[in-house]
C-alpha cells in the first residue's frame, strides 16, 4: 500500500460558487485557478441518512481548524478540465446527481484495481456519474498523473471529473465516500507500536481533513493496515462527522471465509451467508462458523469436522493475507479492491433477507457486550441508504466468547497505544506480541 504523505502546498486556490436551482437540487460552479483553468457545472445530490451515533458520544480531540497552510491543490487533469455541462446530460439521460469519491493512495496497487471498477459504474450502478479524487504523495505525484491518464483512456462515460492532489483538505473537500488505502507497511526492524503512530498520524489527520471539508454524511472506509484502529483514529478527528459513518475493511476476511467453507463443503461459494469476521483485522480475528450457513444449513452441520473448524479454518482465514504476501512478494490488492466494492454496496443496496454482512464499526451501544469505543467487525445489515445496523440476534457460544475477549484486548490495546493521537493523553503500549496484522508471516 502507498504511503501518503503530506507537505504545506502554496500556489493554487480554488472557489465554489453555489447557487439554488430548487429545493432538492443546486448546481455548483467551481472555478479552479490552478495551472490550467478549468470551469465545469455539476449537480449536487442531497443525501438524507441517519445516523445513531450522536457526536456528543465521543470524546473530543483537540479542535481541528483547517491549517493556514493548506492551501489547494486539486488539480483537475487533462480531458476532465474540459467544460461539461452535466444539465445537457440530465435531458438524454436519467442518471443521478453527480457523486464525489476521494481516494487516498491513489497510485497504489488496490486504487489501480478500484479506481477503475469505480469509473465503470459496476459499484454505483450505470446512471450514477462519479466525480474521482485522488489523493497521493509528492513522492508518487507522476504515478497519480500515470492513473489519470489511464482513467482518461478509458472513456468512462460515468467519470466526470478527476482531480489529482497531496492535501487531503483539498481532495476531500464535499466528498460523499472516502476511501483510504494509503498506508505505511510494516518495514523491517520496525515495531508494531512504531507502524501505529506512523499510520495513525495519516489517520489523525485526514480525519481532521474530512472532519474540516468533506460531506457531513461521508461514509468513510479505512483500508490502510491497521485499519481497526486507523478507522478509530480518524473518527476521533472529525468530531462533526457521525462515528457511526467510519468503517474498517473486513470485508475481505470475510470473503476469504467464504471461500475456505466453499471449499471444504464442495459447494460454489455462492452458497455461503451469515458469515460474520468479528474483532481486529489481524491474527486474532474471529471467522464465526457457528453462525454461518451452506445453501441455508448451519455450517456445523455440514461441516462436521469440528477440528478442522476450529483449527484450520479459522487459522486459514486469520493468516492468508500473510500467505499470500510470501506469494506474490506483497499484499492483496486486487481482491482488496472487490472487497471495498463489496463493502460499498453491501451499502447502497439492501441486504438479502436474513443474511448479513461483516464490517469494523464504531462499538457504542452495541448488543454483544464488546467494550465500548473501539472499532471491532461485527455483523451487519442496510436497507441501501449507505447507513446500516447491528444485526442483533447472532448466537455466541464459549468458543465464540473466548475469542472475542482476546481479540477485544487486542483492539484495546492498539486503542492505549495510540491514545495521543485520539485525544485521550499519553500512549501506553502494551501490545500482545502473539498476534500480528495479516500481512506479517
Ligand atoms: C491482507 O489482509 O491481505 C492485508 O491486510 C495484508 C497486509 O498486511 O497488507
């Protein structure tokens, strides 16, 4: 994953004049003073989601003011300067209002697999024209400008505009989704506490970023490893934005499950639901088979060898990003990349009767007794709005309850280490040194 990095930026300024068309819609004219002028109409969609996490649930960092510093530095790039009149479209065609989606390590592995999945209109469907921000560093600013050139030559109907830039207080300004995958890996020689506060310094402060300039409905998904406690970083720093908006990425580990289960079951992994990842992306996540279903049957009764579950599945699920790194020589990026896709729709669209998806979310007032204020996978459902709900009614037998504890020490844990950077005093680490990221074999 790319490291993001972030510099005082100097020379450009932008401004958004905004004014009313009716009550459900407004047309915003931005005018970019960059290098090249740009002047381009689009249309705002209001979003209406509810959120159950009160602000005032959390406890405050420190104010976050938009540094004076940080000046804009969006630059629109190549044919996405261009004037288009979105209204004109609107006539021809019955799409949505335009939306707007940062992306943090944007000339990364997993944004090159999901920009493009994106611009296609396969995560937001064929009438819904996306507006691509895409934040990276200064070191990897030509790679960014390699992705936009590419996403040029792709002749996305659906892409309207695409803007490059290093300031996370430029990019995500208005966005409606955030997409964080840029992280710092775990280099050799460097302690776990170590990659925290670097990694939770990104996070700290693109939350101060979204919590100063993006949507207030942003729904945010936080990528970069280790993205529990990255997510619970960056929703500590945007006090404004609704806790409940802020996700870590299981989605994958879920999948993976999936997969395993399919396997041993001999079924097509189509035949797998209620699969739920509970606790930290890490070694210490808990792959639930108690709860899981093949073609609508408990899991346990199709799979009767109870060792192998226990075991091997669960052990299977907890290290394969670390196997598949000695693969590969890095980390997943292409099925990270449909696993954020996953995520974002199991959003947008309803989930099936009964079933359930995994996401690491915000654990205030949650039904299962995981402490509180932390970011921990759990099961749960959307009626399409982008908001969700715990599923409540999942049984937790000793097994179950067993590892749960371990990977909630875990999370509170990371959640001590990192403490200056969520406001609540001085950091003490005391990680566990049995568990690792997956990514860590
Ligand atoms: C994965 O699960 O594949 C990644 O999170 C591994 C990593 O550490 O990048």
């Amino acid at each position: 994953m790319a490291l993001a990095e972030f510099s005082p930026c100097s020379y450009s300024r932008s401004q958004t004049l905004t004014s009313n068309l009716s009550s459900a819609r407004s047309i915003a004219i931005d005018v970019h003073l960059f290098h090249r002028p740009r002047f381009s109409l689009r249309l705002r969609r209001q979003l209406n989601i509810s959120c159950s996490v009160a602000p005032s649930q959390i406890q405050l960092p420190p104010p976050t003011v938009r540094p004076a510093d940080a000046a804009n530095k969006r630059e629109c790039y190549g044919v996405f300067c261009t004037t288009y009149d979105l209204r004109e479209d609107d006539k021809t065609k019955s799409w949505k209002s335009l939306i707007s989606i940062a992306v943090s390590g944007a000339a990364g592995m997993i944004s090159n697999h999901l920009l493009f999945k994106l611009a296609s209109g396969e995560v937001f469907g064929p009438d819904q024209p996306i507006s691509l921000r895409l934040l990276g560093s200064e070191r990897s600013y030509q790679a960014l400008e390699g992705v936009a050139m590419e996403l040029e030559d792709s002749l996305y109907p659906l892409l309207r505009e695409v803007s490059i830039g290093v300031n996370p207080y430029d990019i995500f300004e208005d966005a409606e989704w955030a997409l964080l995958n840029g992280a710092k890996p775990r280099g050799p020689g460097m302690e776990r506490a170590g990659l925290l506060d670097i990694n939770g310094q990104i996070f700290a402060e693109q939350g101060k970023a979204l919590n100063a300039v993006a949507s207030r409905t942003v729904k945010v998904i936080v990528v970069g490893n280790p993205c529990n406690t990255n997510a619970l970083i960056c929703l500590k720093n945007a006090p404004n934005i609704p806790a409940k908006n802020f996700h870590a990425l299981t989605r994958l580990d879920e999948n993976r499950a999936k997969c395993q289960l399919a396997l041993k079951a001999g079924v097509f992994y189509d035949k797998v639901s209620n699969v739920t990842i509970w606790g930290n992306h890490s070694t210490t996540q808990v792959p639930d088979f108690l709860n899981a279903k093949i073609n609508g049957i408990p899991v346990k009764e199709v799979i009767t060898d109870t060792k192998w579950l226990e075991q091997e599945f669960t052990e299977r699920v907890q290290k394969r990003g670390g196997v598949l790194i000695q693969k590969w020589g890095r980390s997943s990026a292409a099925s990270t990349a449909v696993s954020i896709v996953d995520g974002i729709r199991s959003l947008v669209t309803p989930t099936p009767e009964g079933d359930w998806f995994s996401s690491g979310v915000y654990t205030n007032e949650n039904p299962y007794g995981i402490a509180e204020d932390i970011v921990f996978s759990m099961p749960c459902r959307s009626k399409g709005d982008g908001d969700y709900e715990l599923v409540k009614n999942v049984e937790i037998d000793d097994f179950l309850r067993e590892r749960l504890k371990k990977t909630e020490a875990e999370l509170l844990a990371e959640k001590r280490c990192v403490a200056h950077l969520t406001g609540e005093g001085n950091a003490f680490c005391d990680l566990p040194e049995d568990t690792m990221l997956p990514g860590e074999l």
